[in-house]
C-alpha cells in the first residue's frame, strides 16, 4: 500500500519503520519543522515535506499521528485529495475526521511509544474503526500485516481503553517514581526494586491482577500499614496516595471473598 | 552449607529451591502442618517436621520464613541450639532477633513470589543484614551463591525498602485490576493492555520513572482529563484515584521542569 504520514513523532516513527519493514511503501513524510520531516522521511525512503500543499495526491492512505487538537484541521486539508484518511489518537473519536470524509477510520497502537527505544511492533495491540464495514476490512487487513494483536474497537470503546491505559501505564509509572524517590531519599538504589517492577507486570500477563494482589493491604495487616504510615509522616502527599490505595485494596478483596 | 527451612510459604519454596541447586543441604522443613512440611520437604530432599521439638540440631543455619507475626516465638525457640537464626522479613527489624542471640541476620529477597510461578532466582535482590560483620559476610557469601543481586541494607533502610515495594508492586498491581475492571465494563478483553503494561515495565528497567512520564497528566491535557473524569462519574472511588495521582504527576513535571 502507498502510506502518507503525517507527524513525525513517537507514533510517526514506530509506524512508518512497522509499515515500510512490511513492504509498503511510504510517500512522504510531513512535519511543518521541515528537520523532523527529512530525518524520519530518510529513514523511511520518503519524500519529507514542511507544507501540505505540497501533498502527493498518489497516495492510498494518510495517517494522522499529530497531536489531538491538531487532527481535525489536517483532516479538513487533506479531504480534498478523496484519499483514506486515518488518525492515531486513543481520545479521539472517528467524527473528527467524518465532518470532512466519508473516507474516514482510526488505526489506534495501544502502546507507550519512546523514539529511543526500539521495540517489536508485531506485538503491539492495533485498534482499529472503520466508517464503513469495507473501510474497516481495509484497515484490518492493513493492520495485520504489521502486528499479531489486531483489534476491531468502537469510538465508545476506545474512550474506555485510553482511561484504562492511563491506569495501566501512567499512574502506575508515577508510583514507580514516588517508589524511587522514597528509596533515594534513604541511599538506597533504584536498582534494587527494578526486578520486582518487571516481575509485578509479568504476573498479570498470565494472571488476572485481582488474583495475584500481595502486599499488607490485601492481608489487611493493620500494624504493618500503620507502620508504612508512620514513615511517610513527612510526605502528606504520599500518605494520602497510600491511604486511598490501600483501601481500595482492601475493598477489592472484601469483594472477592464474598463473590468466590 | 547445612540450612533450616522455618516456613514452607512462598518464599521458603523459592528460597529452598534456590539453596538446593546451589548445592547447599536442606536439613529439615518445618511445618505445624506435616502435609506442607511434607510436600515441600519431598522436593528439597529434607526431612518435613510439624513440632520445633524434633529440630536437627546438626545445622548451620535457621531460616525462619513465617508471617512477620510468628517470627519472634520460633526465634526464641531456636535460640537454645546456639546456631545462626535468619528471618526473611521485609517489615521486620533485625533486633525481632536479636533480643534471643547475638547470632542473627536478615535475609530479606525483595521479590513477588507465587509457589505456581517460576522464576530465575538468581535475578532476585537479596538484602542482607547480619548483627556483626562477621555474620554480615557469611550471609553475603551465602547470598552470592543463590543470586547475582545482593545487597547490605540495614534494618532502618529495609523499613524505606518495604514501603517503596507496596509503590512498586502492591499499588500498581491495584491499577491494573481497575483497568480490567474498566475494560470488562465494556465488553473489552484485559488481552488488549497486557503488552501496554509489560512495556511500561520494561522501560524503567532502563530509564528513570519520571524520564518517561507519559499520558494526559504530564502533558497538563486538560480537556482529556476531564473527558476521563466524565467517563468515570458512576465510579466515585476511580475518579478520586484518578485526580490524586493526575495531581501528583502534575506537580512532579513541574518540579523537574524548574530543576532541569
């Protein structure tokens, strides 16, 4: 397939080296810092380009890997060349490019993307919506060709899966940070607890979370969490965070037990 | 080395284990229920008992690994054979110990362990504390033969450890039960967000949490955060969850942002 990305950001590159490594072939890059344009478009074997109006219309797909506020405005530019047009973004629903073409679908990597770290894109879970039951066939049978987790997903769902990512992906990061603050704070490494972080997620690849919980909480070993409280007396913020999760815990469990 | 399984839990079974391909001999299991000590005995090659009055006093080391509770009644115990005692502790100062005899240590594995889940033992930190530096480099040297990850920590810092484990495992293990449950809610698959919390891990196994922040909160997205906050209003608790910690990564780019 001919591929026109737009962006040049973390998506941008993951998807175009997924795409060009699968056989298709990407036209241009665009990015309206012409730098970023020329160094992903020269490692994809495309032509970089800083305006759209130097757009090649020879094109069977654009993909719009931009920032959320940005995609309907590009959306509006690119609907008169009567092309395919798909964004990226999890919070973003398919109406924003429907106001301008019929043409129109959502080809969403649930993934956290960082330009530096290369990672295997097969295993990469592609979401896909099509406006129409062909499109949707199109874009799946696209998809497919560059990942082994491909999934057909709603608008209305992908709202939910974006929120359930940020618990899945952002907060728990953030707990990794309060973890590696608390330990530098006492001379200790972060070292010592990156095992036990790789360890946590690899559980719940086999196992529902519910069912692997350890920890005081869980246990609700008062004293333990007394102790844990007492600790973090110098950090309110922290104590809160603690609180409230560990009651939240608490709760799941008292749920589980009853529901066996 | 001749050792003492006090405890036949899950970080007894790793722990024995560890011991046994190391070389070293398992002496006796103990159990108050002989089925457990049994089981877990059978596969160490050691004798099970269900009463300390049968302990083996021909041993080098007791290694008690019971809830944090019980630990002080075996220690006493055991004090009469006059041999090196151990407990395996997170929670637990090493002087729980120490008021029986002066020939303690801790040897604390800062893992998550499931008896039905494998893992390389030798990728799991191992704290270690002895009541004198000669005991310190006996259970050093010990460590060193069952793992690749030893470390000195003292029971002031084994405290900060512990509580910087509930961050790291414990809490964010809560998260990602509350993304399934979202996900289950609207008829998706946990499936879908398995490699997104893989990846996450895998991440900081390189780089520092917040050197990867992503999601709304980092970007101060507000209009996606209070699009998620919609999407939670029949869940009153998530949406606590969702604002403290939205808060908290808020806060900590502004501090790195200024500190840079």
């Amino acid at each position: 397939m001919r591929i026109t990305l737009i962006g040049s950001g973390n998506v941008a590159t993951h998807l175009g080296a997924a795409f060009k490594n699968a056989g298709h072939k990407i036209v241009q890059v665009y990015s309206p810092t012409m730098q970023n344009a020329a160094l992903l478009a020269y490692h994809l074997g495309a032509e970089p380009i800083d305006d759209l109006a130097n757009i090649d219309p020879d094109t069977g797909l654009f993909v719009i890997a931009v920032k959320d506020d940005a995609i309907s405005g590009i959306a509006k530019q690119l609907s008169v060349y009567q092309k395919l047009i798909v964004h990226t973004s999890g919070a973003t629903s398919i109406s924003a490019l429907e106001i301008f073409t019929t043409q129109s679908g959502v080809f969403y990597p649930l993934q956290t993307f960082s330009k530096t770290r290369e990672l295997d894109f097969r295993q990469v879970p592609l979401c896909i919506e099509g406006a129409s039951e062909e499109i949707t066939n199109t874009l799946l049978t696209l998809a497919q060709t560059v990942s082994n987790n491909v999934y057909k997903v709603s608008s209305d769902q992908r709202k939910t899966l974006h929120l359930a990512a940020v618990f899945a992906c952002n907060f728990p990061n953030y707990l990794y940070h309060i973890s590696q603050q608390l330990l530098e704070q006492h001379d200790l490494q972060f070292d010592i607890i990156r095992p036990l972080i790789d360890e946590t997620a690899q559980k719940v690849q086999q196992y529902l979370p519910a069912d692997v919980q350890t920890g005081p909480a869980v246990r609700n070993d008062e004293k333990t969490m007394e102790a844990h409280l007492q600790l973090l007396n110098d950090n309110a913020e922290f104590q809160v965070i603690y609180k409230l999760l560990s009651q939240g815990i608490i709760k799941m469990e008292k749920w589980r037990q009853q529901h066996r």
